[in-house]
C-alpha cells in the first residue's frame, strides 16, 4: 500500500471458509486518486497481477480489475469529505481434496 494511507479496521472484513478466501480492505488518506490509483497499478503488476480493466467515473471514483492464477482483485479509489479512500477486494479459491 502507498504511503499516507491508513488501514480502517472498522470498516474491513476478512472471510475464510473451506472453499474460498475473501477480504475487503479500507484504507483512507489525504492523496490525489490520479496519482494513487497509477501507483497501486505499478505496484500490482510488479508484483505479479495482471491488469485487466480500469474505469472512472464522476462521482463513483476509479475501478482497477486484476487477475493473479486463480485470484481476483479489484481496487476502488473514491474521494470522502476528507479523505480518500481505497477498498482493496480480494477473493482466492482454495483447493479442496
């Protein structure tokens, strides 16, 4: 995660279950979405995740979609009053046997 955010632990929720893995993570911070949302792009693929779409719209903020093997993550970068704001989804699905 950039610098300047700061992770909500009110507002973020982790679910496990035998089948599949999921998590919704909120982060705040005074930064400007543009240059946020191309630092989450770059960190991402460095790491791996390939982009698949991005859309912006007024008002809603920006959506990133990215895919790694078997995961899906999905970035949304929006403004608040104050802050703005990231929600980080991810959802991993675990192998049964």
């Amino acid at each position: 995660m950039p610098k300047g955010l700061t992770y909500q632990l009110d507002k973020s929720t982790v679910i496990e279950s035998p089948a599949v893995k999921a998590a919704r993570l909120i982060y705040r911070g005074r930064l400007e979405p543009e240059s946020l949302g191309q630092a989450m792009r770059a960190t991402l693929e460095a790491n791996g995740w390939r982009h698949v779409s991005t859309t912006t719209t007024s008002g809603r903020g920006t959506i990133q979609v990215y895919e790694k093997a078997s995961n899906a993550l999905q970035v949304h970068i929006y403004e608040g009053v104050w802050y703005t704001y990231v929600e980080v989804d991810a959802t991993r699905a675990v192998q049964t046997q």
